[in-house]
C-alpha cells in the first residue's frame, strides 16, 4: 500500500488486515510443512524399497530401533 492509501485507513483496520495476512500466512506455511513431510517420506519409502525393503519391513525395522 502507499503512504496516502495508509492515511485513509483507521490503524485498527490496519491491525485487522495485517492480523489476517498473518494467519493466512501460518496456514500456507503448516500446509508447505505437511507436504515438505509427505515428500520427504516418500523419498525415504522410495529409497528403502529400491535397497529392496518393503514399507512393512521398513515399518518393523523402524519400531524395532524405538524399542
């Protein structure tokens, strides 16, 4: 926005407005990080079925180091 469209609006509409950006903002992002985890395990499934892993075996092995 510029200076003068600032001026027009009252600083609590500025608030609301920067407020709401602001939580649009966090949403996208817990969306990016959902799908940057997806993606990523993915990669790691992929990765353990071409060293011949199935995601069973892949799961057993995983909660056995837990344990």
């Amino acid at each position: 926005m510029m200076l003068k469209e600032l001026c027009k609006i009252s600083l609590e509409e500025q608030i609301k407005e920067i407020d709401t950006k602001i939580t649009d903002l966090q949403e996208r992002k817990k969306q990016l990080m959902v799908a940057k985890e997806r993606e990523e395990l993915r990669k790691f499934v992929e990765t353990a079925e071409k060293n011949g892993l199935s995601p069973a075996e892949l799961a057993r092995q995983l909660l056995a180091r837990q344990a």
